[in-house]
RNA sequence: UGCCGCUUAGCUCAGGAGUAGAGCAGUCGGUUGAUAACCGACAGGCCGCUGGUGCGAAUCCAGCAGCGGCGACCA
C-alpha cells in the first residue's frame, strides 16, 4: 500500500438531490401544476373519508380585481389551519368561494358600457365580469399554494346559490322579522340605494356651515315667546331662533326646531334684533356673528315648546320641538330639523304627530332636487349649497357662515360623502321576536356570540357591542346586480300578498333554472293570475351582505362535503371563519344576524382574526404612499413559500408589518430551515426505515435525547397549532433547527456519520434518529412551508407509478417513545451547560492561536463530584459530545467546571481528522487511526452515548 | 371625543416583580467532509415616556405620547 490512499472515498459523506437553494420562484409553479394534475386535493377526500370534518367554511372575496397583501394573507392562514388540521387528523375540507353580486360590478359595467341598459343586459355583462373576475383572483390564489376544491368554488351567483338565497329570505320573513318601514337610511347617490351600516366608512369632509336665524312667525307666536322668558311683551324688532348646521342642503327640507328641555335659553338684545340662543353658548356666538349683545331674559328649552317660527326662505312654519339629543358643545344649542334627512329629526317629527306623507323629502336618489323645488329645484345638492346660502344671506337669516372640517360618512365604494335620507325600505328588525321564539334577534345574537370561541379573545367584546348597539338592518337596494327581493305588494293596503311563502318558492325554482334574471321576466299576471290588477311586483335587490351571510345556509348546508353530520335537525355549524378585523361588521356580523333569523345561533363554532398589513414604519399600505407589497411579486422574485412563511412567522392578532427587510429576514429563516431539512436527507440517503431502523432501545444515547428534544418539539408545535398559533410554532421550530440540532446534535453526530461503517449498529442509529426528525419535521413545516415539505416528500418516498406522492396523504408523524426521557432530559441539560464552558474556553485558546479547528485540541474537565459522575458515565465518548480529539475529566477545586485545554501533540488522522496516539499503528495503513482502521477494516469502534 | 389593542436588541418575537432572552442580521474567528452551507465567540436594549405601590417594577397601578382598530346623531 505504497499508493496514496483515496480515504475520503471510505467515508459516508451526505448525498441528495436535494438542492440547497429552494430556486422557489422558479420551481413552485411546477408544484401547483402537479397538485392539480394529480387531482391532489380529491385524493386527501379519499383518502380521509371517515374522518371526522373539519369545516373552514370560506368568506368570500369579492370578485373584483386582483389580489392584493391583504386577500394573500387571508387564504395563506385559512390554508395553513385547514392543512394543520389535515394532518392533525381530520377531513379537513376546504371550498373556496365568491362574492359576484352587487355595487362594484354593476358600477363596473355601468362605466364600460354605459348607464341606463336594459336590465338584463346589465346582468348578463356583470356574470360575465364577475367570472372573469373569479379566474383571475382563483389563479393568484392556486399560486400561492393553497389547496382546496378549485375545481368547484362556489359563487354566490350560482343559480342553485340565488335560489337558495330566495329561500333563505322567506325563512327569515316566515319567522317574522322582516319589515317595511320609512325611515332615514343610509344613502348613497353614487349607487342611488340605500347602503347598510357596513358600507359606510367615515372619512374627513370639509362642510360649509351656516348660523341661519329664523324669524318668529307672527305676533301670537311673539306673546307665547314672550311668556316662555316671563315677560309681558317680547321687545320690538325682528326676533330670531338661531341655529348651526354643517349640511345647509337641508334647509329646505326643514320642517322644525329643537332645543333640549332642560337647557337654559336666553334672549339676547343686538343689533341685528333679537336671538334666542343657547345661554350657554351666547358669548361664542356672538364673537363668531361679530355682533355685541345683551341677555334680555332666560328659559328652560322646556318652556320653548310649540312656539313657531318661519323657514327663513320659503313660507312655512317650523315649530320648536323637545329633543334630548340636543348638546352645548358647537352651535346655538338649536338644532334644524329636517325630518327626511337625520335619524333623530326623523324620530322627533314622528313623536309631535308628523305623518309619513307631511315628510318632505326634495332630494331624489341621484343627489338632485326635485324640479318642484322652489328656487332650487334640479340641482344637485352639493353644487346648490353656495346658493342655499346667498339665499338665506339675501334674506337676513345668516349670521355666519364658514368651512369645518370633520369626520363624515361616505360610501365605501365609491368613497363620496354619503346622506341619510327617508325612503320606505324592508328592514330586518333587531328586536323582533320568532314565533316560537321568546328572545329577540338581537338576544338570540349576542347569546350566540357568547357560545362562540374567538381568537383572539377581544372579538368578542367588538361584535358584541356591535350586535348590540346596531340599528334594524336595512336590507332592501334600488339596483339590479343582486337576488330579487320578489314580493308582491298590494296596491292600497301595502300589504305582502298573503300567499308570499308560496310565491316566493315558486320564484326560487324559476331562478334555480335561469338565475335571478328571470324575476325581470316574470310578470305579476303570471304569478297572481286575476290578482294581477291588486298588486305591484317589487324590483328591489338584496343587499349583498345578505348574500355573503346567507352561505352557511345557501352554501354549506347545501354542498355535502360541507355538510357536517347534525345532531338536532339544525344544519351543523362550521368549525371556523376565518377573516380579517373588518368582518367584524361585515361578514361575522351579517353571518351571525341570518343564521340566527333562521337557526337561533351563531353558523359558526369559533371565529378567528388577523389584522391589516402595514409597513415597517406601522403605516397602512396605500398606492399614494407607495408602500404597498404585491404578493404576485414576491411569488414571482422570493417565491410563494417565503410570504408563507412571512405570514407564519408574523403575529397576526394585530397589524402584520412587511417590507423588503422584513422579507430578507425571512428568507434567512427559509435558509436555515430549508438546509437542516436537507442535511437529513442527505444522511438518510442511504437508509431504508423499513429494512434498516433500529429500535430506540438500541440507539445510541444521545440519539435518544435528540428524540427526546424532537417529541418536546412535537408537542409544543402542534398545541400552538391546535390554537391557530402559527408564529410561535414556526418560531419553536427555527431554533430547534439552530440550536437543538445545528449547534448540538447534528454537529456532534457528524463523526459518527461520516467515519463509523455504512451499517454499523452506531451509525443506523443515527441514522434512525434522524428518520423520525425528519418525519417529524417535514409534517411541522408543511402547513406553512408546503412547497418544501412536498419536495422533500418527493425525495424521501420517489415516484410511483401515480407520480409523487404527497405530505397531505399523511399525518402528524408518530414518534416512538422514550422510556428515560426524565433521566436524559436532567444529564444531557447539565451536559450542555458544561458544553458551553468549554466551548468557550476552546474559542479562547483559537483566539490565541493554539488551535483552529476543536478536533486539535485535547480538553480536560476540572469538575465538581456530581459533574464528575455525569461526566465519567459516557466513558470514552466524552470527546465526541465536545467535538475534541480527547476529553478527560479531574477533581475540580470549584463547583463551576473549569476547562484546560491543549493542543494535541498527536498526529491527525487523514480519514476522521481526530488527533490519535494510533495514527500509523496499523503499518498497513500508516496515515489513518486505529479507530478507522477498525471501522473500515475490523469489527468497528463501539460506542454507547455519542 | 369614548372604548380596545400594541409599544422589549437593526428585523421577527419570548419573558412577566428579584442581576434583560432566542432566532435572524452585524462584527471577529474557525472550518472547507451541510461549502452561495456549517460551527463558535463577541457586540448590541434608560424593556415608549412620567409618576405611584413594593426592599425591589420591563413586569402591578395611574396618567401621557405614538401607532392601529372600533365606536360617535356633531345636526
């Protein structure tokens, strides 16, 4: 053996196919196309038939628009709980659904191919957009890896949907909490409808506001306001009840005056006349009116009551009526009331007798007043303000007049500043009860909410006072994009026709056929035959959420993979929604309202939060700002897995913050975690669980502990998991990865790997330990990281003849037990802590250059007597667990170990690199140690711990 | 304006009355048999601010600030 010898060739060195760079950009497409290929997620159904359900039931997105960070966080954390639950066990059925219906399509359309098209053109156009729509957001969503039942979604605008819709509404009618009624509602002129509670947000508005002074009527009217301030006559001069308001488009819809009975109200003396003003607000007033005055005398609002003055432009009387809700904090402490256009003018109107038809109402729908209007009839209200006011100016009523800026409510479409304006709509109503009911809706409600689990726990306190505080639910719309409310009203009475139930079923199997464009078609003759004269046919629309909050019944009941067994002749509940904080009053809300209309509970068994992404700097994410992350273009750069792992690794419960820092950070995570995974793969290349595994009774000690660290991993993962806490998890499982096995096992167990025989007792039971990380690991990651999980699945189990097989046909892996768990668990803590001295110490003698790497150097332990006894218990292993070339331990003088180390004065040997007094015993082999010589030629070296 | 939540190292997050923690990033070094990888050491924090209760507060209490959210009839 003269030649130099190739031993690195002896030694069993990692080998994969496994890249080390993910190339996830490039190579996840691939993924997704094989999933869908292989039917993947028809074969999990198959395969986990039987299994209980696990039901995420979908909120659906609207069809409009690609996906933004926002939708991509959404359907990455319903994705992970539904594969989490997946593996956990369950049958976990995941359908993604569409909201079609509604404002932004017909707007759409409505822009593209102009206003005012025959309504069933308008509809034909707005399913054909609403699909498109659908296939797009459906191929952003498919890339990020989420799997579900693409292959059939549900849209709220299937036929069967639209129908069930109908049926749906005649439950809620049938159990009686469904109203027509006049009132101030919520109006947008854009839509030209009615919107409910969730459609308005607020946003600043600067108004013009007006102080207008209304002159007392006549001279009866001046005696009583002389007697309500006690005095015998009122002075000479005009007299002026003054009032403030910020929407001087409604002036001329003011039909009265309020002012709060028990506020004191004073008289002033100026020079422009008499006011009556708020006492306590008198001195402002007057500064902002530039005018010097004098409190005459006081009275009680109370004392004000009836007295009339004049609309200052137009001939009319406008009384003063009580109202509590009257403040001191701006204005005169008199408020106009016009009944059309504000809740509490409406309630007060109607409580002093006003009748339905004495209610002007001069604004029509599209913001414009009526051509009947005097002085302003056909403009629109905004642009008429400027003239409202010259108006009263020109008339001696404005006092003042200037800008204010204050929050305001606006439509959230279409972002315009919204009204309250009075028209008859059809109302859910929070406090009506069921028939065989004896709570209200609203109690049924907020009894649900408290049989519902939240996470995290503070949504519940949020939909609570929500369900609690929310006016009656206005759920009629004047558009054509929506399910028909298809009822029948007589002609004098009002009255539904008394046959609605019946009519309406008859509706629903006509739209199950045709959609809900057949309601255009449908005449009333056809339904009512010779009633048709009596009866008028509604052509209002369902407010969406109504179509949105209705998919546990019009959905879920209705698809039988969603269907979970019931025990009380109910439809089940869904196990989870899962949605952002706003659906707090979106979809929770109205899902909550209809499912107790119809069932008496909550459609749902636990709801599940995340909030808004913002950036680095905590800011929302906004074009204008130009901070906006689309995950299209990360999936595209970074790749899917990495905006995965972002959302697994980020606290959703409050704002989830990204930018390009945030994402490096990340995607040094994915390294780390990407590369323990493949150095498992790489040293089990050559093991065969089936054939080669050793029991955990024959391994060797420390692949024991490892074990052991693995099933405490196990454990602390899947109960985060089990409470829908991702980021611990995946944080658990980033240090496992560097300390646990990176900087103790794995870096420890390289010798034994490379150095002892293929098959050797010590190195399959490694190799067995490794196993059983790896499966552990792979089934951990796979919820957030499934791209990867697949593809070291892929590795591990090769092709058969049906392709790859996949991690989602699996489940959480099942770790053998350890029975000295409690005694490995207390040494190998002592040990690492000893560990870390010397490591320490050893980085100290590099420093002064005594050793490079920790195989040249020779340690000796100065020990206390317990640490003594640890440490002597691993025998001649004890160099291993240091990575030295010799360990030795003495007496030490202190309790706190102390550490000698020298470098060896051996040689090292060419193979294992361990410095040995038996490098060249074997003459035959004059450059390698003993221990190698009888690993690779003898019996091979025994080893017990390490 | 009211209520709720958050505020700990450059980043993501733990901790929760008793001498500030992890991972990643940084710096330095080792290794070159996980190599665009791996190992080690080091450095880095008035634990948002101000008070209070404790022997002792990042931790409990109060107030304030910033950010976020929700609510609000400002006619």
């Amino acid at each position: 053996m003269d030649q130099k010898v190739d031993y690195k060739s002896t030694l069993n060195l990692p080998d994969t196919p496994f890249p080390m760079r993910g190339d996830l950009a490039k190579r996840e497409p691939n993924w997704v196309a094989e999933w869908q290929q292989r039917k993947l997620y028809e074969k999990i159904r198959e395969k986990s038939k039987g299994r209980p359900k696990f039901i995420l039931h979908d909120g659906p997105p609207y069809a409009n628009a690609a996906i933004h960070i926002g939708h991509a966080v959404n359907k990455i954390l319903k994705d992970v709980v539904v594969k989490s639950k997946q593996l956990a066990g369950y049958d976990a059925v995941y359908v993604p659904g569409w909201d079609c219906h509604g404002m932004p399509i017909e707007i759409f359309v409505e822009k593209n191919h102009g206003k005012n098209l025959p309504p069933e053109k308008l509809m034909s156009l707005a399913r054909a957009h609403a699909e498109s729509q659908v296939e797009l957001q459906k191929a952003d969503f498919i890339r990020l890896g989420v799997l579900g039942d693409w292959d059939h979604p549900y849209k709220t605008m299937n036929f069967a949907t639209e129908a069930a819709e109908i049926r749906a509404l005649g439950g809620i009618l049938g159990r009686g909490y469904i109203y027509r009624g006049l009132k101030p509602v919520n109006w947008c002129f854009d839509c030209q409808s009615a919107l409910a509670e969730a459609e308005v947000e607020y946003e600043d508005k600067t108004s013009i506001t007006i102080d207008v002074g209304f002159p007392i009527v006549d001279d009866g009217e001046r005696d009583k306001l002389a007697k309500a301030f006690g005095l015998t006559n009122l002075p000479d001069g005009p007299t002026f009840a003054v009032i403030w308001t910020t929407t001087p488009w409604t002036i001329p819809a003011n039909q009265a005056l309020n002012v709060h009975p028990e506020f004191d109200y004073a008289l002033v003396a100026t020079s422009r006349g008499h006011l009556v003003l708020a006492k306590e607000r008198v001195d402002e007033c007057l500064k902002t009116y530039n005018l010097e005055g004098k409190v005459v005398a006081i009275a009680k609002g109370l004392a004000l009551e009836r007295i009339a003055f004049r609309h200052p432009f137009y001939d009319r009387v406008s009384p003063v009526f009580l109202g509590e809700y009257v403040t001191l904090d701006t204005g005169t402490g008199i408020v106009h009331s016009s009944p059309a256009y504000g809740v509490d003018d409406f309630n007060s109107c109607k409580r002093y007798g006003m009748t339905n038809d004495e209610i002007l109402n001069p604004v029509m729908g599209n913001g414009q007043y009526a051509s009947t209007l005097p002085l302003f009839g056909g403009l629109n209200i905004w642009k008429a303000q400027p003239e409202i006011v010259k108006t009263i100016e020109a008339a001696g009523a404005l006092f003042q007049t200037s800008n204010f800026k204050h929050s305001y409510p606006h439509c959230w479409r279409h972002k315009t500043p919204t009204v309250f304006r009075t028209t008859a709509q059809w109302f859910i109503g929070m406090d009506l009860k069921a028939k065989d009911e004896d709570k209200t809706l609203r109690e049924l409600a907020l009894a649900a909410i408290d049989a519902t689990n939240f996470y995290p726990a503070w949504g519940k306190a949020r939909l609570h006072s929500m369900i609690a505080h929310r006016p009656d639910w206005c759920i009629s719309r004047q558009r054509k994009w929506g399910t028909p409310i298809p009822f029948f009203l007589h002609k004098e009475t009002g009255e539904l026709h008394p046959r609605t139930a019946e009519l309406l079923e008859q509706v629903a199997q006509r739209v199950e056929k045709e959609g809900i464009e057949v309601w255009q078609r449908i005449t009333v003759e056809e339904l009512l035959g010779a009633e048709a004269a009596h009866y008028d046919k509604i052509n209002d629309t369902l407010d969406v959420w109504l179509d949105s909050g209705a998919t546990f019944r019009t959905v879920m009941a209705a698809t039988p993979a969603l269907a979970k067994p019931s025990n009380d002749g109910k439809p089940a509940q869904a196990d989870l929604y899962l949605e952002g904080s706003d659906q707090h009053r979106g979809w929770f809300h109205s899902s909550l309202l209809v499912s107790c209309a119809l069932d008496g509970r909550a459609p749902y068994e636990s709801l599940l939060t995340h909030g808004f992404t913002v950036d680095a700097q905590g800011r929302k994410m906004s074009k204008s700002l130009g901070n906006t992350v689309v995950p299209q273009k990360i999936s595209d750069t970074l790749g899917a897995e990495i905006l995965r792992l972002w959302a697994g690794l980020t606290d959703y419960s409050g704002e989830l913050s990204i930018s390009d820092e945030i994402l490096k950070r990340v995607v040094e995570s994915y390294r780390r975690i990407r590369n323990t995974l493949r150095f498992l793969l790489a040293n089990t290349a050559d093991f065969d669980a089936t054939k080669d595994a050793l029991p955990v009774e024959d391994w060797l000690e420390i692949d024991r502990y490892a074990l052991l660290l693995t099933t405490e991993l196990q454990k602390k993962v899947l109960d985060h998991y089990e409470k829908f806490e991702f980021q611990p998890g995946m944080q658990a499982i980033q240090n496992f990865c560097s300390e646990d096995l990176g900087g103790f096992y794995l870096d420890i167990l390289k010798d034994r790997l490379y150095t002892t025989g293929t098959q050797s007792r010590s190195r399959r039971a490694a190799q067995s330990a490794l196993h059983h990380i790896l499966q552990s690991l792979t089934k951990l990651i796979a919820p957030v990281l499934s791209f990867t999980a697949e593809e070291i699945w892929a590795t591990i189990s090769p092709s058969g003849p049906d392709g790859p097989e996949s991690v989602f046909l699996h489940q959480y892996h099942a770790l053998p037990p350890i029975r000295d768990a409690e005694m490995l668990g207390a040494r190998y803590t002592r040990l690492k802590a000893i560990r870390s001295i010397a490591t320490a110490t050893i980085e100290g003698a590099r420093e002064q250059k005594l050793v490079g790497s920790s195989l040249q150097a020779e340690i000796d332990l100065a020990v206390g007597e317990a640490d003594m006894k640890l440490l002597q218990s691993f025998g001649d292993d004890l160099k291993f667990l240091f990575i030295t070339s010799a360990a030795t331990v003495s007496a030490g003088a202190t309790h706190e170990p102390v550490v000698l180390v020298k470098p060896s004065t051996h040689s090292k040997c060419e193979r294992c690199w361990h410095y040995r007094a038996d490098v060249g015993s074997n003459t035959e082999h004059p450059t390698i140690c003993g221990r190698c010589v009888s690993n690779l030629f003898g019996e091979g070296e025994k080893r017990f711990y390490a």
